[in-house]
C-alpha cells in the first residue's frame, strides 16, 4: 500500500519543496539588502501581471515543453540524454535550411516544414550516440554531452561560412523570408480596440508545443511502443524475456527524444528570431532535465514545471532589470529549485509520509473504537 | 525446574494497518533447537527482529533465562546473549574473515592484540563445533558455506548463547545444509540455545526438538517434534489441508513436440554452457531436468525461450527454429506454442512495477485483442486479468495492484496464468515453487499436472530434487552443460540421480553418500574439484 494519497505525491510535494526554496532565495535576497516581498512582487508582476509578461513567460516555457518532453522520454526508456541542447542546435539548423532554401507559400505550411526539419536534424543527432549505446555499449551520457560540443562547433562553423549572407559582419543567417514568420501572440489575440501581449515573443508554438505533450502521453501510456518503452525502462532483463529489443527501444526512444528536443527550434529560431544565430538555445536544452525531474517525466508535470521555469526566467530578467539584484541570483533560485524538487525530494517526503501514516493509523483506531461500542 | 532460556509474553506488533504480530507467547529451554515455521509474511521475521531489536514490539515481555529484559537495540540483544544469523549476511567482502569476526568486538583501540585473541579462540571454536574456516582469506573468495559459519562464529565470539538462524539454508548445496545441522547439533549438545526460522518442513522434522507455527501473525501451535508430522504442520501453516504428494496418473506420451539436437551455448564471457546438448519432450509428458544451479539448465531455458542464441537443431513440431536470426526472440517463440514461466519471475517474468493488468499482457502485449486501433486496449487488459486472477485464485484479486506488492506465490501464479492460458504446445517451467509458500505450491503443482493431462508437453527445470522426482514423468541430469543420463522417476533414488548431478558415472553401488556430498558442493560453483 502507498503510504500517501496520491494528491499528495503529486501535488503537495512540489508545493512544499518549491516554497522551501523560495524561503531560502529570500534568505539570499535579504543578504543582498533588498526586500524580498518586493522582489516577489516584481517578480509575478513581470511575469504574469500583464499579458506583455505571459507573452515572455509562455515563450520560455515553450522551450522548456520541448526539451523537458525530450528528457522525459528518453528518461522512461532509462536512458539519460542530456545532450537535448546540442539537438536543439541542429533543430535550429534544420528550420533555418527549411526556411531558407524553400519558397513557402503560407505561414502554417512553412510550420509544418520547419517542425519536420526541426525534428529530423534533432533526431539525427540523437541516433548516432543512440547507436553507439545500443551496439557498442558507449554510454549515452558522455556520448550525448560530447555532441553539445560538436553541435556548439558545426553551428558556429556554418554561421561564419557557408550560411552567412555575404557581406555581412555578424555570424548569423540572413532574415527569414517573410511567408515563413510565424503568427505571434499579439498577431492571434489582439482585436481592433485592444492590443494584447504587445511585442512578446510568444507565439502559435505554444500550441504545438501543448500538442505534443498530449502526444507523448499517448504514445507512453497508451500504445504498445510506450508499453516497451516503459517496460524496458524498468527491467532490461524482463524486456529481453519478454521479445522486446534492446537495440530497437533504445534508437526509437532517442529519436523521438531528438526530435522533440530539434522541435524547439521552431520556437525560438522560427518563432521569435525569424533567423539563426548563435547560442539560439541559450542553455534550454539543460533546463529541460530540470522540467522533466520536477514534472516526474509525465506530460502534464512537465507542461507545469515548464511554466514554473517560464515564470523563473521571466521574472529573474525582471528583477535583473529594476534592482540591483543580480542576473545570476535568478540562477540560484532556478538552482534551489532543482535541488529541492529534484535532489532533495527524500526530505520532504519523509516526514510527509509519516504524517500521512500517523494520521490514518489514528484514524483506524478511532474507527475500531467506535465498532467496539 | 529450570527457567526457560528465552521466554516471549504476548508480543505484539503492526506495521500501519498490518497486524505483524499478534499477542505472540513461547518459550524456549535451553540447550534445545526450537523451530519457527511459517509461510512467507506469517510475521515469523519481525518476531525475532523484535527480540534483536531492531523493531519496538507494541506490547508485550521478554525474558532471558527468567529475567525480564528490554531489547531496544542490537547492542542490548548482543548483551543479553542473543546472536543472529541473517538470511543475507552482514559481512565485509573486503575484509578478512578473522577481521569480520573482531569487527565492533575489538578490545581496544588496538588492533593487533584483538586479531590475536580472535585467532586463538577460533581455534578453539573450529575444534569443538566443526565450524572451520580459514581466518586469513578474505570473505569475498570464499563459499556461502563458509561466510554462514562466520556468521555463526561472529555470534559465539561475543558470547551468544542464544542462536537464532533465519533461513538458514535457502543458499546452500544440500551438502552444505547438512554440514549447518552438524554444527547445530554440536552447539547445542554445548547447552546452546538454537531457534531456527524456515519454511522448510523437512529441516524441522529433521533437526527440531520443539517447533512453533505462525500463520498470518499469530502463533497457531507449539508441539514436540517427535509428536507431529509434515502433515500436520503443514495443515497449521496453511490452515487447511494440504497435499504434499503430488497427485498424478501415468502418462500417456503422444508425438515428439520438441526434439533438441546437438544444442551448444558459448556465453558472453566465451564459456562454453551448454555442450551438445540432446533431448526430446513429448506432448503430454514432463520432462524434468535435475542438476545442481549452474550447470546450464538456466542456458538450455533460456535458448528455447528465446533470448540466449545458441547453435544445432531445434525442431518445435518438426519444423526447426530459428536460434540466431531475426525470429530468435521471444516473441517468435510464443509465435511457435512456447509458453516459458522464466527461472527468476522478478527480473524476467514481471515488470515489478507495471500493475498485474499489465503484466497479465507482458511477452503477449501485441496480440491483437489487446489493441484497438493505434493505442492498447486497457479495458480488455483489465478484464482478462480480473478472469486469470479469478481462475488461479491470485491473493489479492486486484488488477491494479503493483506486481511487487504481491507475495511470491502470487507472483508466480500470475505469471503461470498468463503463460498456461494460452494454450502453448510446450511450456518451459523454471524453479516453478521457488519462495512460494506451501499452500501455493500445491496449486502450482496441480496446473503444471493438469496442463500435462490436456497433451502438453512441459520442460521442467528445478534444483529442488524433491519436486523434479515429484512431478517428472523422465528424468534427465545436467552436469557442466552435458546430459549426464536420463532415468525413471519410479526407478531410480536421489543418490543416483545425486551421483549423475555431481558428473559421477558408475555403479551406484560403489560410491557412498559422503563422497557424492563432497563433489556436489563443488557441482556449479566453477571451483576446481
């Protein structure tokens, strides 16, 4: 028998752990000498006090759905892939080759081509260490994190060269043609009188990325390759009993789990900067892992965790902004986040445990009193 | 008259809203070997952790030799002269055994004067109980055998005078349990205090002066040995009656279902497991293979079932199957008639943690009536494991309980369930009974029988001699990856087939027990004989 019920676990432990870290964060923000409540205040405020805010908010959050689907998935099949940035690179690259080299009539084409692009070049470059765990026993971990840096370097060879226009001075693509910008926020929500998430990156993404949370908890819960996947994730051994291939679970959960982390691309390089620079993916690719261990690798935890650090980054610029509190603290309290929902998950359900199993041993006794009368 | 050596008064204990132990009471004289015998979660391990310390009992007294004492740790156990013998033992690998021994008893601040004390009582020891080991070598090179005997002589060398095993055989060679009961007999003819906990009925009969019975967290009876049976503790442990013998008809064999020729396994590590191995099984008989772990009954399993490749000739119906390619898999198996209930259920059978609706479907999950459309049919999944739970009785009927959750034996009938109701053509069976409790072995024995009377044909592997001469229809002995021979159950006896397990050829005749004994602790280990 669980020793909790299942709300508990599910909710009131990353409630419990996130307000732990936001004590201590204001511990931090105390010795700095500013006002904490001030900087909370700021903080909601930026975020998600105007639809200005959530346009930023939901932006980030849309990366952060994507990379943290692509650790979660992996995560399930038990493989760590922490090499999520580097195939957000290459999805960049894939979206920018899309863009560029493809007359697109219309906006929602050039986004079903871009998605593809982005999801192949992703899943491209999570196969080959896919590959090498699966045949030769290389473990993914070290091979998917030296790919980050192949990525970093290919990217950073192609925006100097061949993808550079001529003429210019800056190591990025040219501007993507017009009928490839996609529709942002303020396109979608603003009406005649009123002007909404005015100048905010977030765009119809977001719902791209809301489908593909649906996606992934169908495809694991609810399809026999999910079943495999989970099951290999769990036991090797039984999945070997049982007829279920190794090589084969570990090369199609890798790709989908590359093409799920390329399909930020989408976002970022397609969506907000309508060309690609360097150093598009600005770390995203790391935050997913934190997502996905706070979201508990299900879908609809990792579309809250990634709201969470939506709101995180949003309001640390913020904060950045209008204090003099640092750039870096936001680092600490996205880093005390992770530490308290991931690390330190054991401290917080210990005691929550053994309140949980005093209360309905108490309850059990109460209830065998009044049977007894 | 004297007073008992440890006496419990109404001890009690729940674990949340698991009453473990229920107002339990026995008393133990000294100098004899008191047996606790239970089923598996009867609460006969929480007692004697209770009476270790390492749980606080809810109510109830101890007393040693008379006098009440408070047990609230292992320090306090150790003192009032109680040593335990853990079913996995707490050693250091890396130690020696003479360090082992000293480890947390040592006199000082100093080492070497401990060891020097240490060594010489073990001598000591080793003379009066037989309880050789070699005190230099560290824990990690030597057998299971050994690291038991330094368990005990941890106990003694802080002075126990109450010993209590648990379980002490489950991992040893029937040699080496005999060898245990020597020391056990020794030590109490010492006027040491023995309580053995197992679920073995024979070692009770066997070795027991007294023996209690728990079942499900109560003590149901205290009897002399000498004035019970196997029968009538089993009936205790289960409460109700309980076949031991299995009950079965002649076999009427029809047509060679699985024919193996020439069969060769080379494992990962380039050993050579299974050398040329032949046998054919028959619809509806039980071929039951007898050898000692390790001498490549697991390869042979796992070749047929499909994830071990190997080389020959393997016709299932007369047509071959595939060993190395593409249709070497599980699936391509189970495609061909052959059910396999594998040797470990926890790491091969089941997915511990997917819930028994899910694990009703493992090995199986793409078969169509489990499907609609793109996705898994859940319902359908659920109710054929509320059926097969029904069908084989499956404690508790939950379908959405975690596999882990489950006892042993429940475990197992799950995966029986779902291997025997498929109807196969031949079903691989290995170590069907292994930590089930008496109860469900019957059952178990029961199906495999009846699957047998419907004209199946069933590869049975087990290290349990008892229930291979039990269930078989023909034996065949594995020895070093050969079949040493093949026997009538009706007439042969466990010193021939002991005399095939250990590689011996001969007239049985020639040889003694001892000799068989002594080669059949090496059988399997990979040690030189």
């Amino acid at each position: 028998m669980d020793a909790m019920p299942k709300w508990a676990d599910v909710v009131l432990i990353p409630v419990i752990s996130l307000v732990l870290a936001a004590l201590l964060s204001a511990l931090v923000i105390l010795a700095i000498g500013e006002n904490p409540w001030e900087a909370l205040k700021l903080m909601v405020d930026g975020a998600i006090g105007s639809t200005y805010g959530w346009g930023y908010t939901l932006y980030y959050a849309t990366n952060f759905i994507f990379t943290g689907l692509a650790v979660a998935i992996a995560f399930h099949a038990r493989m760590f892939n922490i090499g999520g940035e580097g195939q957000a690179v290459l999805g960049g690259l894939g979206v920018a080759l899309v863009c560029l080299y493809i007359p697109w009539p219309h906006w929602s084409l050039a986004l079903l081509g871009g998605t593809l692009g982005a999801a192949l070049f992703g899943a491209a470059w999570a196969v080959i260490p896919a590959y090498l765990q699966a045949k030769r026993g290389s473990h993914i971990v070290i091979t998917t994190i030296m790919f980050n840096f192949i990525a970093a370097a290919l990217l950073n060879y192609l925006l100097v060269g061949a993808l550079k226009p001529a003429g210019s001075m800056e190591p990025s693509t040219g501007k993507f043609p017009e009928p490839t910008h996609l529709p942002s926020f303020q396109d979608m929500f603003s009406t005649a009188d009123t002007v909404m998430f005015r100048g905010a990156p977030a765009n119809i993404t977001f719902f791209v990325a809301i489908a593909a949370c649906i996606a992934v908890w169908a495809l694991i819960w609810r399809t026999r390759l999910g079943y495999e996947i989970r099951a290999f994730g769990h036991s090797e051994s039984a999945a070997k009993y049982a007829g279920i291939s190794p090589t084969k679970i570990i090369m199609i959960s890798m790709t989908i789990s590359g093409a799920l982390a390329g399909m930020m691309a989408i976002n970022n390089v397609m969506g907000e900067a309508e060309r690609l620079v360097l150093n598009a993916v600005e770390g995203a690719g790391f935050i997913g892992i934190a997502v996905a261990l706070m979201g508990r690798s299900h879908p609809f935890g990792v579309f809250l965790a990634a709201i969470l650090f939506g709101f995180l980054y949003q309001g640390g610029a913020e904060l950045a902004l209008w204090t003099s509190i640092p750039r870096e603290l936001i680092v600490v309290i996205q880093a005390l986040v992770i530490l308290f929902t991931g690390a330190l998950d054991n401290m917080v359900r210990m005691p929550l445990e053994s309140f949980f199993l005093s209360r309905r041993r108490a309850a059990q006794r109460k209830s065998k009193l009044t049977a007894a009368e | 008259m004297t007073a008992p050596a440890i006496e419990l008064k109404g001890i009690s204990k729940a674990f949340g809203p698991v009453q473990a132990n229920k107002d339990i009471s026995i008393r133990v004289m000294p100098g004899t070997i008191h047996g606790i015998i239970g089923e598996n979660g009867a609460g006969k391990s929480t007692l004697m952790s209770i009476l270790y310390g390492f749980y606080k009992a809810d109510a109830g007294e101890i007393f040693i030799s008379g006098k009440k004492v408070e047990i609230r740790d292992s320090q306090a156990a150790i003192a009032a002269g109680i040593g335990m013998v853990f079913q996995h033992f707490k050693l250091v690998e890396t130690f020696t055994v003479l360090e082992n021994i000293v480890l947390g008893a040592e006199d000082s601040g100093l080492l070497r004067p401990s060891l020097a004390r240490a060594r010489r009582e073990l001598k000591a020891l080793a003379d009066e109980y037989e309880l050789n080991v070699e005190p230099d070598a560290l824990v990690q090179d030597i057998g299971v055998g050994m690291q038991q005997r330094v368990e005990i002589l941890k106990a003694l060398y802080r002075k126990a005078d109450i010993l209590i095993l648990d379980e002490p055989t489950g991992v040893l060679t029937p040699a080496e349990a005999d060898h245990l009961f020597r020391i056990l007999e020794n030590l109490r003819r010492e006027g040491k205090t023995i309580i053995l906990i197992t679920h073995k009925l024979r070692e009770i009969m066997e070795t027991t002066d007294t023996v209690s019975v728990m079942r499900r967290g109560q003590m149901t009876a205290t009897v002399k040995t000498s004035e019970t049976s196997p029968q009538e503790l089993a009936e205790l442990m289960v409460g109700r009656k309980v076949l031991l013998q299995v009950d079965k008809t002649p076999s009427v064999p029809g047509a060679v279902i699985l024919d193996v020729q020439n069969l060769n396994v080379t494992d990962d590590k380039g050993v050579h497991r299974l050398k040329g191995i032949n046998l054919q099984v028959r619809a509806g008989e039980i071929l039951g293979i007898a050898g000692v772990a390790g001498n490549g009954q697991s390869e042979l399993l796992e070749v047929l079932g499909g994830y071990e490749k190997g080389t020959g000739t393997i016709l299932m119906n007369g047509t071959p199957i595939d060993l190395t390619g593409t249709k070497s898999d599980g699936q391509s198996r189970r495609a061909r008639g052959i059910a396999h209930v594998p040797e470990d259920r926890q790491r091969e059978g089941l997915i511990m943690d997917y819930a028994a609706w899910e694990n009703i479907a493992f090995g199986y999950h793409l078969d169509d009536k489990f499907r609609t459309g793109p996705f898994m049919n859940h319902a359908a999944m659920l109710q054929d494991t509320e059926e097969k739970m029904a069908r084989f009785d499956v404690r508790p009927p939950d379908p959405k309980l975690a596999a882990k959750n489950f006892s042993g034996g429940n475990q197992q009938k799950i995966v029986l369930a779902r291997e025997i109701e498929r109807n196969p053509d031949l079903l691989l069976i290995g170590q069907p009974t292994r930590g089930v409790d008496i109860g469900a072995i019957e059952f178990i024995h029961q199906q495999i029988v009846a699957l047998r009377d419907q004209g199946k044909a069933i590869l049975l592997v087990s290290v349990e001699l008892e229930e291979i001469l039990a269930l078989s229809d023909r034996i065949a002995v594995m020895f070093d990856g050969h079949i040493m021979g093949e026997r009538d159950p009706a007439k042969t006896d466990e010193k021939e087939l002991g005399m095939l397990m250990a590689g011996m050829t001969g007239d049985p005749a020639d040889v003694t027990v001892a000799q068989i004994e002594e080669r059949l602790a090496y059988a399997g280990t990979g040690e030189k004989v």
